[in-house]
C-alpha cells in the first residue's frame, strides 16, 4: 500500500515510502516494474529523465541501458562519477512497459505523471542541488513548462536557485539527433553541464 506522508525532513524516509510506492497500479495503470531509485550518497546535482526503461525496471535502478551509456559519453564521466554526481529521478519512476503500437516503450499518461510529481517536489524541496539536469522532451516540459528541444537544448536557465540545463534524450527514439544541427546543439549543452560540474568542483 502506498504511503505519502504530509511532509519529509530526510531523504532517507522519503526514499522508503518512494521504494514501495504503487500509487499509478492503485489508480489502474498496467505498471511492470517497481520504483526505480537512486541510493542517495551526497549528490548535488539533480538528473530528471522520463521514465526508466526495461532494463532499469529490472536492475531498480537508474541509466542502466544503453542509453545511459550514451549520456556518461556525452558529459565525459564513467559510471562511478555519474552517480556519485548525479541523483537521478524521473517523470515517472516505474518501467511503464511496451507501447500499444509496439514501438518503444508506453509514454505515462498525465496521470501518471502528476502522482509521480509529488516525489520529485519533495525530492527538490530536501535536496536543493545546485544544478538539474532535465533529459528529453517529457521532462523538460514538467520541469521548465518548454516544449520543442530546439529551443532549448544548448541554453541554460534558473529555477529555485539551481541552474537547470536540458538535454535531448539520449536513446535517439525520437530522431531528433539525426539532424547534425541538433547534434551541434547536444554537444553545447553537454559542455555546458560539464562547465557547471567542474564549477562545482573549484
Ligand atoms: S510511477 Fe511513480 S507514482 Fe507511479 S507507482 Fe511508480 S513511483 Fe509511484
């Protein structure tokens, strides 16, 4: 049964109620994995991707595909930093399954997205990295309310103190990394989030 408390002071508690949460399979959603998490060691900064794929449905835990390959490439950092640097979440943070169409995995449903918001705000609210990284379409959109990664990706914004930095989606599902000008674009934001990560690091 899910537990939502009314407030959090510690990841740690948010975490467990997070670990077991059912919230969408209660509300009748075909859900085929359990919450992925991310084991909390110090991270600054904030990664928020769409939703974990099949791989990290199994493995619980998160980037774990090929994917996440790609976006360690992308900012230059092997597996041990990527998660000592990054607390990753998602839009949605349990392995929606195969899309009806059969191509890719199911988008959630705006439903499903707005019960899995009320991890990411107090995830936020108890965290307050300096830096969020926002991945894909999907995220983009709930965190900065943007849509179209042209006009996004390769800028930088602030949100609640943190500088936020979008990226595409690194499984190229979309096509949108086909085109070299978006390529160009990727490779800006993804040293602008290299920039800040070292700023860090001063
Ligand atoms: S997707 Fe989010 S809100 Fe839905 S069951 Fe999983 S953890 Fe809970």
């Amino acid at each position: 049964m899910t537990r939502r408390r009314s407030s959090y002071r510690s990841l740690a508690s948010l975490q467990r109620d997070l670990s077991a949460c059912r919230a969408c399979v209660e509300a009748g959603y075909p859900l085929e994995s359990l919450p992925v998490r991310n084991v909390f060691t110090g991270q600054r900064a904030y990664m928020y991707g769409q939703a974990p794929g099949i791989v990290e449905g199994e493995e619980r835990r998160p980037w774990r595909g090929r994917a996440g390959g790609t976006l360690r490439r992308w900012l230059q950092l092997d597996e041990e930093e990527f998660y000592a640097t990054f607390y990753c979440a998602s839009v949605t943070r349990c392995y929606p399954g195969r899309a009806s169409s059969g191509r890719g995995d199911r988008t959630p449903t705006p439903r499903e997205q707005e019960l899995c918001a009320f991890w990411r705000e107090w995830e936020l609210e108890i965290l307050r990295p300096t830096l969020i990284v926002p991945v894909g379409g999907l995220a983009i959109k709930r965190l900065l309310g943007i849509s179209g990664l042209a006009s996004c990706i390769g800028c930088r914004y602030e949100r609640d103190g943190a500088t936020v930095i979008p990226l595409p989606h690194p499984s190229g599902a979309s096509g949108w990394l086909n085109l070299a000008a978006n390529r160009r674009l990727t490779e800006r934001a993804a040293g602008l989030v290299r920039e800040a990560l070292a700023r860090f690091q001063g």
